[in-house]
C-alpha cells in the first residue's frame, strides 16, 4: 500500500471518498506523520508552514472522533487573525462534506456580536475563531468548552508573537483538562516549547524531512584595508549586496553603536542602537521596533544584546571583530535559525589581519573590499511602523481588542498588522506603512474597548493638521 495514500488511514469511506473528490490524493509530509498519531487521540505538536496541509490534517482528525448526534462543541480551533479563522473554516466545510449536519461556526472580533451570539444560541460543533472574541463569549457564558475533545493552536508562533499567551490560557482554562491538544507551528522557538509543556501531555513531536533540513550560514570576511575610516562604506555595501530583511550589527563599544546607527540612518538604511546608556524603557522602545519590523537593522554591543531573541534574522554583521570566537559562534548564531537561511559577515583592517587567521576554514570566504562592486542608491527602509497606545495590561487591554478596532470598523485586513505587544502601560501595534495613516486616524478618532486612549506613532513628527497626536519620543516607562 502507497504509504502516503489516505486510504491506509482508519477513515470512514465517505471521508475517503470526499477526500479524493476534492483532489486530495496522497498524504503531504505533516499529513502522513501527523494524522496516525491524531487519529489515536495524541496531543501532537508539530512543525507545519503555510501550504503543508496542515489544515486537513487537524481537520481530518476532528471530524474522524465528531459525533454529530451530541449537539455539543466539541472542537475548538483557535487562529491568531480573522483572516486565517474564515480560511481555516472552509477548509473544515469542504472537509465535512461527508458528514451530514455538521455545524462550524466562525468566531472572530470585528464582526458585530449579536449575530455570533444568536448562532451560539442554536448550537454548534466545531469553533473556529480568534481569541478575544472566544474569551468575550466565554465569559458572557454564550459559549461552553465543557464537552470540548480537540483544542487546535493554528499557527502558534504568530499566535504568541501577537501576543495572545494570556488569552490562550484563559481559553484553555475554561476547557476539560482530558482533551486532546494540537499545536501547529512554523517555528519552534523556546516559547512555543514551553507552552506546549504546560498544555499538552506527552506530546508527539512531528517534523517533516521538508520542515527539518537545515540551512548552513553563509560566512564572509571583508577586508577594509588599512584606513578604518573605509568600515562604515564597506557595512552599507555588504548590506546592500545581501539585501536582507532585517540585520544585527555588533558593535564592541556603547558609543560605537550609537554612531554605526546613525550613518546607517544617514545612508539610508533604517537603523536604531541598542546599548547600557539607555533606560529600560528605551530598550523596550527598539527592541519591539526591531522584532516587528518597524526598525531594518538593530546595532548592539554583545551586552546589550543579552536575551535578544529575533525569529528570522537574516543577516548578522560583525562591524567589530569579535573579542574571541566564542563570541563569534554566539553571535552568528542569531541568523540561520529554523531551517532557514542566514548570512554571517565580519568586517576587519589590515591591521587585523593576524587575529583574523583564527577564523580561517574550508566553509568561510575571505573577500576583499575593493572586488566587492557598490551599488548605487541602496536603500532599506522598514516595512512596518509602530502604533503606540497609551494603555497596556493594567488597564485590561488584550490584543484582541486591537486587533477587533483595526480589523472591525477601521476595514483594515488583518495581513497589514503585524506584532502586538502588550505592556503593563503601553501597547505597540505593527502595521504595515502603507495602512500607517488609516490605522492611526481610525484608532485617534474611535474607541478602544468604549475609552478614548492616546494613541501616537514612533517617528512623526507633531503637526497640527494631525492634531498634535505624532510624537517623536518616549516619556513614560513600560514595565513588561
């Protein structure tokens, strides 16, 4: 038998054959390694990107064990946008075409409440929704988990980048503790570990041969040549020759980095540094910037770069070499994460040249600076700009309720959020800059949770046709 046929699954054959009537015809790699585990009632946690089928495979699972006759939810799927939960919904639809007078009903913020409320009314089997919406039924009681079997954490990762932790877990404290959990995710950073501790049990660890090839870093060494002064036009070109996302530049000294983000600034590049000078507060400020991709490059000392655990950085330079190669190995390390691809390169002098004989091996390319070719007008502007709102933890403010003003009446599609982060004072929301000004004059004018907050953007400046909401600055310290 075809080991990705779904036919050597324990399914119903109504299911076998509306699977092959939708043209799915052999397992894909999370199918065929998740599904026998999810079909045995085991908490799974696995490895799936967009496009993997990861989908069909909970899908599969929870509507193999659905008893339709028990008029009860007994699925919940919970997605970190609207816009994956109605996606994610019909897929389940076109799955349970097989299986008569399945009723799944979407939950997400945005949308007016009373129509949810009166669909809750009537029953329904499967759940798929955002948190804060799930939370806000729950706690008016229009929803009950109690007879929940199969709780989904679709996309995890960005679940927890958005920052819903603390929803997830208000969701799941009102669910059995005997269910079965599933937590897909794209990356496997040490906080999706955790939450899979403490909500699964013996979790089967699934990663396809596809979600688990590594990728090497590349490592490249340019030579400046004998005037220091030719480092700073050496790091803008190296940036612009590997065109990255995003980069981290180590500096050895706190006045360095200052001076290294500035020029980059100068030059196009949008830059912020990060070292002891700066107040807590201020080090929260760029940091959230840097991982929400309100910022392009971040650079840093090896102190102030303590606990800095970007997803996805792409690029790491060595602006300073590095005070011995341990160093080295830990900060190249920052890049190439999860599989995916990641740059390491280290500007050195003449001067160097000795210190630089230690790095020397068959993988690492030593290039000098002259045969690298400038390219001319290279900039690297960040995608996102940050919305702050002046009320955060202490005054109940959940990422649902920001997402639900973005994406209700402001019309913004969830894909132009980006990050939310969540402090006890303050709140930072990414969007994308091309939806900057509408998000900003939607969230100024309307209200947040039925109260008006202070609302302002990192990097305007104050104007008075705008109100003289823009600010420039951080005043207020926020404690996470």
């Amino acid at each position: 038998m075809n080991t990705t046929s779904f036919s050597r699954l324990p399914l119903s054959k109504e299911m076998l054959h509306n699977l092959k009537e939708i043209g799915f015809s052999a397992m894909t790699p999370v199918q065929a390694e998740s599904l026998p585990h999810i079909l045995n009632n085991c908490d799974v946690i696995a490895k799936a990107q967009t496009g993997s089928g990861k989908t069909a495979a909970f899908g599969i699972g929870l509507l193999h064990k659905l008893d339709v006759k028990k008029f009860r939810v007994q699925s919940l799927v919970l997605c970190p946008t609207r816009e994956l939960a109605d996606q994610v919904a019909k897929e389940l639809r076109r799955l349970a075409r097989a299986t008569h007078n399945v009723k799944i009903l979407t939950l997400c913020g945005g949308v007016a409440f009373g129509p949810q409320y009166g669909s809750l009314q009537h029953g329904a089997h499967i759940i798929v929704g955002t948190p804060g919406r799930v939370i806000k039924h729950l706690d008016k009681k229009n929803l009950s988990l109690e007879d929940l079997d199969t709780l989904v954490l679709d996309e995890a990762d960005r679940m927890l980048d958005m920052g819903f932790i603390e929803d997830i877990e208000k969701v799941i404290a009102h669910a059995p503790n005997k269910r079965q959990t599933l937590l897909f995710s794209a990356t496997y950073p040490d906080k999706i570990l955790d939450l899979s501790s403490t909500i699964q049990e013996n979790a089967v660890n699934i990663q396809s041969l596809e979600a688990e090839k590594p990728q090497a870093i590349k490592e490249y060494f340019y030579d400046a040549g004998a005037d220091e002064a030719n480092k700073m036009s050496l790091l803008v070109n190296t940036i612009a020759h590997h065109n990255p996302a995003n980069v981290l530049v180590f500096c050895n000294t706190k006045i360095e980095t200052q001076d290294v983000a500035d020029k980059l600034c100068d030059a196009g590049i949008d830059a912020l540094a990060i070292h002891g000078d700066l107040e807590q507060f201020e080090r929260t400020d760029v940091l959230v910037r840097f991982s929400n991709r309100s910022c392009s490059v971040l650079v840093a000392t090896d102190v102030a770069a303590r606990g800095i655990d970007i997803e996805d950085l792409e690029m790491v330079v060595n602006y300073d070499v590095p005070h011995n190669q341990e160093i080295y190995v830990h900060r190249i390390g920052r890049t190439g994460r999860a599989g995916k691809k990641g740059v390491a390169t280290t500007i050195y002098t003449r001067q160097q040249t000795r210190v630089i004989k230690e790095y020397h091996n068959e993988t690492r390319e030593f290039i000098e600076a002259d045969t690298l070719e400038p390219i001319e007008n290279f900039t690297l502007p960040s995608p996102n700009s940050t919305l702050v709102i002046e009320a955060g933890k202490k005054d109940k403010m959940r990422p649902g309720d920001l997402l639900g003003a973005l994406t209700g009446t402001a019309g913004i599609n969830g894909k132009f959020v980006g990050k939310i982060d969540i402090y006890d004072r303050q709140s930072y929301v990414a969007i994308d800059k091309t939806m900057i000004d509408k998000a900003f004059a939607h969230l100024k004018k309307g209200r947040i949770k039925g109260r008006s907050f202070p609302i302002w953007v990192f990097g305007r400046e104050k104007s008075t046709d705008m109100s003289n909401a823009w600010k420039t600055s951080r005043h207020v310290k926020s404690d996470k």
